[in-house]
C-alpha cells in the first residue's frame, strides 16, 4: 500500500505535464546520463494483481469467483450529476507485471537537440519499464441508477466488456516537471 | 584546581561516587553510639553495627562561580512511611592484608529530595526523585589503585530488592516499581591522576527486574503501588528486564566551561547486554548487545542557557560509539522458545560540533525548572542543542545487510517533562501520564545514501525506501506539542498516548540524492514537500507487546499536512507544483508491527512450491524468517467537522505577495470527505482499509534497459541482469544468462509483499474552486467497492 501510495503521488502528476514540453524531449542514454550527478534513485520491479481471488464481500451481488452467480471483481462508479445515474467499471479483475521502472530526480541542462540547455530544470524522471505484462485484464463499463448494487430498486445496463492480455512496450522515460503559476 | 575540589577529591577517595548511596549505607551519617546501641555490638573478629537511621535536611546546597543548585526537603529513612528509620545492619571487619570489609543489610530504605531548584528561579523546580531500597551486600577496601600505591581498590557485590525509583512533579509521580537487582564490581580503582580522579572499574556484571512501570495522579500516594483511596494497583507501562557485563572508565576533574564545575570523561565497553519490554507476559527484547561509548569533555555547571535562563548545563565535546543488537524479538517474556525476530541492527554514532545549512551547532542541554508553563511550579525544561554529525545504520535480516549511511541532525529548542493527570489546569488540556513537551524546538535530518553489503560498498541512492516505513529521507522542521505517555494499554499494561503536534515551516523529502558523493557537502536535489504545515492530533491511542507483536490502536486521530509548495529540484530554489493539503481523520484504526516478512513467495507468478510457481512463470523466493510485517486496518471517517474530515486539496495559480505564492487565493481542485463504510448500507465502519506489508532485505532482479556503458560506466546489453562483483570496481557487472551461484548475488534492495483490501470506499464530491466564483461541484460521488490488491514488488536502490 506504501509502495501504491508512492505511486499514486507521483504518476499523479503525469496528466498534469503540458504536452508541448514533453514532445520535445527524448530519451537519454545510460551513457549520456553518465555525467549527470546526484541522481541515486530507486529501480521497482513488481506484479500487481486486483481481485485475482475475488474481494472482501459476500453478499447476494458480490462472492467467490467460482460462483458464476455472482461477481468477485471490484467495482467503481461515480456520477456527473448530483441525482444522476453512475457510470461504472465493473468486475473489474485482473494481474499485470513490470520490470524495471526506475524514479528519481536529475538535472536536465543539455541534449535534447539543444533543448535542455534552455530548460536547465530539474525534473522527476520516471523509466518506463520496457515490457509491462497484462494477464488477463477485464472490466465492464456500465451504466446503472445505484453507487451500491445491493441498494433495492438497482439497475445497471452494461455497455462492453474490455479484456487484456499480452505485452505492452513501454520504453524511454517520462519526465515530470512543474509549469507556470503553482 | 579549587579548594571546593580538593575536599570533594577526598571524600571521593573514601566513598567512591556511585557506591557512596548504594554500597557505603551508613558511614556518611555514623553518630556516636550511646549505652543501648552499644548492646547492639557483638562478634569477636569485627564490629556489628545495628542502626535505625533517620536524616533529613531542608538543603543540600552546590555553588558554582557563585550561583547554587538546591536538593529542597532532603531525607534519609524508611520507605514504608513518611516519617521514621530505617534499619541498617552492618559488620565491620579488618582482613589479614589490612583492607577494610562490610557486609551489610538495609531494610526499605528511601532516598529522597522534594525538588531541585535554582538560584534567581523563585517558584520553580525541576521536580522530586525518590528511592526505595532494601540492600545486602559487601564492600571492601583495601589501599593501591591501578596508577600507584596511593590509590585505593574497591570490591563491591550487592543485591537489592523492593526497590522503586521515581519523578514526582506538581503531586503527579511515574515511577519504577518492584526492581530488583544483583550486581558484582570487583577491582574498581580509584587513583589521582594529574588534576582529577580516575575510576577503573574493569568489569561490572549483573542483572535487573523491574516489575512494573507505574503512573499516579492522585497527590496522596507516594510512592505506593496501590492507590491510596481505592487501593486498586496503579496503571502499568510495562515491566523491564536485563543484565549487563560491562567495563567503564571515568575521568573526573574540576573546571567546567566557563569558571568552577566539573569536567567529565568516560570510556565505556558493553561486553554483552540484554533488555527486554515485559507487557502482560509478552516481551519484546533486545538481545545480544555489545558495543561501546566514549564521552569526551563533558562539562557541568550552573551557569546560562544562550537565552540567559540560569540552569545547570551540561555542554559535551563529543560522544562517538558502536552499538550492535544481535535480535530484535517478539515473544514469551519467562523463557519461551516462541520468538520471533526482526533482526538485527548495528549503529555507529558521532555526536560532535559540525555546521549544517550554514548554521553551526554544539552538543548541551541546560537543565531548569518548571516544565510547561501551565503545568504547576514543578516540572523539567530542557533546552538542547544537539548536533549528530554522522551516523551509520544497518538492518541486517537472514544475513543481508542495508546500511543507511550518512545520517546526520541537529536542532537546537526547548523540551518539556512533566508528569500529569487528567485536567483542564490554566487553561491547558493534560492527560494521565508522562508529558514530553516540544516549544521551538527548531531540527532536522538527513540521510547521505545506502551503501549494501558492507561498510565499504559504493555509496547508492535509494533513500526513498525508508518511505515504505513511513520515514521521509530528510527532514528539516519547527516543532510545538506533547506527547503524553500514560500507563495502560488496551488490556493491562502498555501505553496510551495522547499527543498535539504542529509542525510549521518544514521540509520533506520524497526523494533526496546525497549531499554529500565525496566533494563536499551541497545541496540535495530531491522531490520536496516545502512550507509544510502540519497538524496532527491522537486521542488514546494504546501501544502494547502481545504475542504476535507490537500492536498500536489508535483512539481518535485526524491531521492536516499542507504543502505550501511541493518542489523538485533544490528545496529552496525549486519550481513547485503547487499547492497540495492532505486532510486525515480516522477512529478505531490499528497497526501490528510484526517479527518476520513474508517467508516463502511466488513473484510474478502463482503457486504454493516451487515447482508449481516456477510452472506459472513466476520466481519462487524463499525470504527466510526474519523481516518486518506490517499490518494495518486504517477506518476513514466520514467528515464531522471542516477540520476532522479526509479530503485531499491541490491548488495552483495563486496570488503572489513578495514573490510568494499565498495559499487560498488560487484555483482548487479538491476530493471533499472521503471515508470507508463496509457497504451495506448501514453505516457501519469496521472494515476499512486492511493493508498487510511484509518487507524483506532480499536479492532483487535487475535488468539493464539499455546496450552500452551505464552511469557508471559498466557495459552490458539490453536485458543482461546485474549481478553484484566486489572485484569489479564499481561492484558490479552485467550478465546475459546468469548461473545459479550468480543468482545468489543479485543486488539486494526491499521486497515487499502487500494486500491491500477494502469493502468500500468514498469520496462525497469533487469540486473545483475558483477564487472569485467560489466552488463548482464536478462529480456527485465515487464509490469503489470490494476491491483487493496483491502486489509483489522490489525496490533497488541505484546508483
């Protein structure tokens, strides 16, 4: 949860990145980060897995997943409108693996085609795992008229269901840097 | 050398300090003896003296360049009762090489002082010490000391039993309860060196029980293990237990800082020691602890803390020493095979002056009166300075080894001890136990980098795992509050904490390179949580050692922590993200902290052998026994009050005034009132967030990303796994299919296993808030339900 914690804090900034900044940068080497100093960091490896034996409720929607009557994945919904209905992932399920993501923080004051020299910032560089393994990856995106789908009078129209599995490349790093007024 | 210090060398050189209250009972206060007490003699080859001893003295008085340190309302007697002797048996007898021997017994003896108190401080006192003791034991002396004839030698054995040691302020008292305790010093030497003493005690054994720690807020009792009304046994911390084999030097010489005081250095080795927390028959225990200290140019005087506060100060040259604890352990306090360890630490210290972000700082505390302003007459105040100019500490687990190295702090504030009860008094909020107060007290700290394996491996980042046990890299802030221990834990003895802590200006690191790679000290580049406010408050919360480890239950908590600026890059000079305002409020949560990680583990994979895991496509790793479990049950409440809620804030575009962004004058973006429930409607919140971390120092899997040279200048493929090399320079090298054996050297880092579980979890809305237009609601509610998260994860510090 720490680690999730970690996570969430800094891939939280990733949207927040002005996409005109980041189409101008690109990856560096092992070697040319060779003269780059203070910039000991941290490297993760892990596989993450939701739900992959079902969650914590038993209940006459919720159960086991050899239960065909009920679902074991986790759900969450929310709503635009203050009496509106909810949108919803649903039995949402699945595990997935990375090698190799690297975090920490470094100067950025030359490459990038003469770029970095102006930038002279310092940025969070997060290095993107090279494979990320997703095994069996579903949900289903659904409309419904309760948060809750023990509430009584529930209803919910599911929309698809997505599923994924394979590999998913993902190389170079993303840096992460603030931009105008904070 | 004074003349005050010459007559205080003297009577050194007959009661050795320290033996002087517990081996030499009765010397110090011989009387004549009259017809009756005379009958009392007997024996043919010494004397037997048998006494009923009472002393008192309103003062007992230490000048220092003028300025006096008081013992108010001295005594010597009984324990039993305020008033009366206590009984001393003692047998005097002169052996065949002219030393002197005495076997004695004291029977519930009480040692004590009302107060300690200050010239020019009328009112205030440090508060009382009392202490209870029935001794037997033996004394000898005999003439030659370890530098010349002229010294003196010193046996001592003795035991205690029914002893009690206690703080009284303001008729509020915790004291030590029940001790007992058998300790053996043979061959101590007492010898004149140059313009001081020196004492040499080559070896001192022994052993201790305290039975209980107890706290009383009723002004009658004193000293009692029961109340004095409801004759019920007082709350309990906790027992201690132990025993030591040590060897100690002392250097004792007149001069202190600035004029007359004393001079203090001493050398000490611990040979081996064990202390164990007893709670309700469970103990956590400190095992196998060797190490040693050395105290370099320690002065005391009564002199001026730097805000001209008269006080008794102790400022300090240096203190460097090793300490290592074999087993950190969980288990059956009376001899139960049934423990479990987390393992081990090593520590190596050096507290000496050193400057820090410009700034310099020394080593001393001034000892005043008074405590907490509003706490009564009675009470400590502490004003520290304190400056660790390195540290190195390992954890080491199933033999593998992190070291944090480069730990450096300092800060200089007032610290407050108090011993209260439950009341409003001045306006004050106190609780029931010991309160350690914080005023301004201004620090820090930092961490240089990891070094694995060895002392002499290669400096490494990777700080940030300290994260995963929730320890920020470095930390520089400006403290107010308490923290008040109490006696009694969720069932019998154990804590109870109640704490406010504000903590205003500070800075946090994230993320945090070295300060220093070898060329000097610079500033750390990192991510950093800067102007940070932060709030934090916890009602009952109870601490206790039960068979399955250390189990803390929190009563009521909520805080706020609000990053004025979250920067990356310099922590000063860094751009910022903006403005980011972490609300908590949670009731009834829990942690266990638990010996041992998560043993046997399938990564990446699934399946309970190796075989099955390894068929899964997963790394079948066996972590051993020891490590560290985590488990935590975090209940979010829903929102009472705009300060007692959970809500996460983040704002940018603020206004500016003198170059500073002002917070609350920019656009928001806030999750308002987010809380657990168990999600069936009705309301109950018992479930919440159940997270279980277990963390291991293990090998870890690291794979180069890339073909060529490193940062460091290692070549190898994309692909090729790192494996560590101490032939290498850099440590290591890259290896394309790497054998078995090799696989035993992968670097290591922390594995950490979690599931994180929880029935539902809400956020009421989302709102977007401008400054002028006021705010915008932009999703009515989000409900997650019946999630649960496993991950398998490693984390590797790099270079």
């Amino acid at each position: 949860m720490m680690w999730i914690r970690i996570f969430s804090v800094v891939l939280g900034f990733i949207g927040l990145v002005p996409a005109g900044a980041m189409a101008e940068l690109d990856r560096l080497t092992d070697e040319a980060l060779s003269d780059v100093s203070g910039q000991g960091g941290i490297y993760l490896s892990g596989d993450i897995s939701i739900n992959e034996n079902g969650g914590p409720i038993d209940n006459s929607y919720y159960g086991s997943c050899e239960d065909a009557n009920k679902k074991c994945g986790a759900r969450f919904a929310y709503r635009l409108k203050e009496d509106g209905g909810w949108m919803v992932l649903d039995d949402i399920r699945g595990n997935f693996a990375f090698e190799g993501l690297t975090l920490r923080v470094r100067s950025v004051d030359s490459g990038f085609g003469g770029d970095g020299q102006e930038f002279d910032s310092d940025v969070v560089e997060i290095g993107l795992p090279n494979i990320v393994r997703f095994n069996d990856v579903r949900f289903k995106i659904a409309a419904s008229n309760e948060a809750r789908p023990t509430a009584p009078n529930f209803r919910q129209t599911d929309i698809l269901s997505v599923q994924m599995q394979g590999d998913v490349v993902m190389e170079g790093n993303m840096l992460v840097f603030p931009k105008g007024n904070p | 050398m004074t003349s005050r210090f010459h007559k205080f060398i003297k009577v050194c050189r007959v009661f050795p300090l320290g033996s002087l209250a517990l081996a030499m009972p009765a010397l110090s206060d011989m009387q004549s003896l009259d017809d009756a007490d005379m009958a009392g003699i007997s024996g043919q080859s010494g004397i037997t003296l048998e006494m009923d001893l009472e002393v008192g003295a309103s003062q007992l008085s230490y000048f220092d360049d003028g300025k006096g340190i008081h013992l108010e309302n001295f005594r010597i007697g009984t324990s039993e009762a305020e008033q009366g002797p206590a009984s001393h048996v003692i047998k005097i007898d002169i052996e065949d090489d002219a030393s002197l021997n005495l076997d004695y017994l004291v029977d519930n003896r009480r040692i004590e002082f009302r107060d300690i108190t200050l010239d020019g401080v009328p009112g205030r006192g440090m508060g009382g010490v009392f202490f209870d003791h029935s001794l037997a034991g033996n004394f000898r002396i005999r003439s030659g000391g370890a530098r010349s004839a002229a010294g003196t030698t010193f046996d001592s054995v003795f035991s205690m039993t029914d002893g009690r040691l206690g703080y009284r302020t303001n008729g509020n008292e915790v004291f030590l309860d029940d001790i007992t305790m058998n300790v053996e010093a043979l061959g101590i030497t007492l010898d004149v060196v140059g313009q001081g003493l020196e004492i040499n005690v080559p070896r001192v054994t022994g052993s201790y029980d305290i039975g209980a720690i107890r706290h009383s807020g009723n002004p009658s009792n004193h000293g009692r293990s029961r109340d004095a009304q409801s004759g019920q046994l007082l709350p309990s911390y906790g027992g201690l237990s132990g025993d030591f084999d040590l060897s100690t030097r002392f250097g004792i010489a007149g001069g202190g800082r600035n004029g007359e005081g004393f001079r203090i250095d001493n050398e000490t080795t611990i040979h081996s020691a064990n202390f164990l927390y007893i709670d309700d028959g469970n103990a956590l225990g400190f095992r196998d602890i060797t190490g040693r200290y050395n105290i370099n140019d320690l002065r005391v005087d009564v002199t001026d803390d730097w805000a001209g506060r008269r006080a008794l100060g102790l400022t300090l040259g240096s203190l460097d020493g090793e300490l290592a604890i074999g087993g950190i352990e969980v288990g059956q306090a009376n001899g139960g095979t049934d423990r479990a360890s987390f393992g081990q630490i090593n520590l190596d210290f050096l507290f000496i002056d050193h400057a820090y972000n410009g700034r310099s700082y020394t080593n001393a505390a001034y000892l005043q009166g008074g405590g907490h302003a509003d706490a009564g007459p009675q009470g400590l105040q502490l004003a520290a300075e304190w400056s660790l100019g390195n540290a190195d500490l390992s954890y080491t687990e199933d033999g593998n080894r992190l070291i944090f190295s480069g730990i450096q702090s300092w800060g200089r504030g007032d610290i407050t001890v108090n011993v209260t009860r439950d009341e409003v008094r001045n306006g004050t909020r106190f609780y029931d136990g010991l309160r350690i107060g914080f005023e301004s007290l201004r620090g820090g700290y930092r961490i240089n980098g990891l070094r694995v394996g060895d002392d002499n491996a290669p400096l490494q980042g990777g700080t940030e795992l300290l994260l995963a046990l929730g320890v920020y890299p470095s930390y520089e802030f400006d403290l107010d509050g308490h923290i008040t221990l109490g006696a009694g834990g969720a069932d019998g003895a154990g804590l109870t904490i109640n704490s406010d802590i504000r903590i205003r200006d500070g800075r946090a690191a994230i993320i945090a390179a070295p300060y220093n790679e070898g060329q000097g000290e610079r500033s750390q580049k990192g991510l950093w949580l800067t102007d940070l406010d932060y709030d934090a408050h916890v009602r009952d919360m109870t601490v206790d050692v039960t068979e399955e480890g250390l189990a803390i239950i929190k009563g009521e908590a909520w805080s706020t922590m609000d990053v004025g600026n979250l920067r990356v890059g310099d922590k000063a000079g860094g751009k910022s993200f903006g403005r980011f305002v972490v609300q908590k409020y949670e009731t009834g949560s829990s942690m266990t902290v638990i010996p041992g990680g998560a043993g046997a583990v399938c990564a990446g994979g699934s399946g309970s052998s190796s075989s099955s895991c390894e068929a899964s496509g997963g790394r079948w790793e066996d972590r051993g026994d020891e490590g560290v479990t985590i488990r935590l049950k975090q209940i979010f409440a829903k929102a009472v009050s705009e300060s007692r809620k959970n809500a996460f804030t983040w704002e940018t575009n603020r206004r500016r005034s003198g170059g500073a962004p002002v917070s609350g004058t920019g656009t928001q973006l806030v999750l308002n009132d987010i809380y657990t429930s168990d999600g069936d409607g009705s309301g109950s919140n018992s479930f919440g967030i159940q997270t279980d971390l277990a963390v291991d120092v293990y090998q870890t899997k690291v794979v180069k990303k890339t073909d060529g040279p490193d940062a460091l200048g290692v070549s190898g493929a994309r692909g090729d796994e790192k494996i560590m090399d101490p032939t290498r320079a850099a440590g290591y090298r890259y290896v394309s299919s790497p054998s078995s054996a090799q696989r035993q050297n992968r670097p290591l880092g922390f594995a950490v296993q979690a599931q994180s579980q929880f029935k539902e979890l809400s956020i009421n809305n989302i709102d977007l808030v401008h400054p002028t237009g006021g705010a915008q609601t932009m999703v009515y509610g989000v409900k997650m339900q019946n999630v649960n998260i496993n991950a398998n994860l490693t984390a590797t510090p790099i270079p």
